[in-house]
C-alpha cells in the first residue's frame, strides 16, 4: 500500500502519513491512516474493495481553528507484474 505525502516535487515539505488495510471482507476494505505531523492524528476510511473506490472522511484529531482536514483513499489498480525475462543470455 502507497500513501502520498503530499509533496509534488523532492523539495516540497509534505505531511509523513503511513497507512496500513485494518480489515478486508464482503467485498469492503477499511483503510487504517496515521500521521499529520505534527498533530499525530488518524484515521480509518471503509470503502468498496475494487479499483476505481473512493472515499473522504474527516480527520477530526487534527482539527484546528482553520477547520476540519479531509482525506481522500483512492484504490487504484494493481501494479502489473513485470513480463517474464527478455534477455536472450539467461
């Protein structure tokens, strides 16, 4: 599982968010995330388990006087597996 940071580029400061599946059945997943330095908030996003899902929820651990931050989950497809090698030497 990939998290974004945030950052768009190597020089940009980005928010460290690590994530992990809490719980996979019946063809939903909740997706566990923790992070947000510095508030140390977390949260967890339940959605349909196939690519294309997408969900938003509240982090409200890391409220502020600015409001409440949302966090979007994607589940993108699968990263494809490299075709079997190519290198006639081998």
């Amino acid at each position: 599982m990939s998290v974004w940071d945030g950052r768009l580029d190597e020089k940009t400061w980005g928010c460290p968010v690590s994530g992990q599946i809490a719980e996979r059945a019946e063809g939903r997943i909740k997706v566990f995330l923790s992070g947000w330095s510095p508030v140390g908030a977390d949260v967890t996003v339940s959605l349909k388990d196939e690519a294309g899902s997408r969900a938003i929820a509240a982090v409200e651990q890391a409220e502020t006087e600015q409001g409440l931050p949302y966090v979007a989950v994607l589940i993108g497809p699968a990263p494809e597996k490299p075709a079997a090698g190519t290198d006639p030497k081998k």
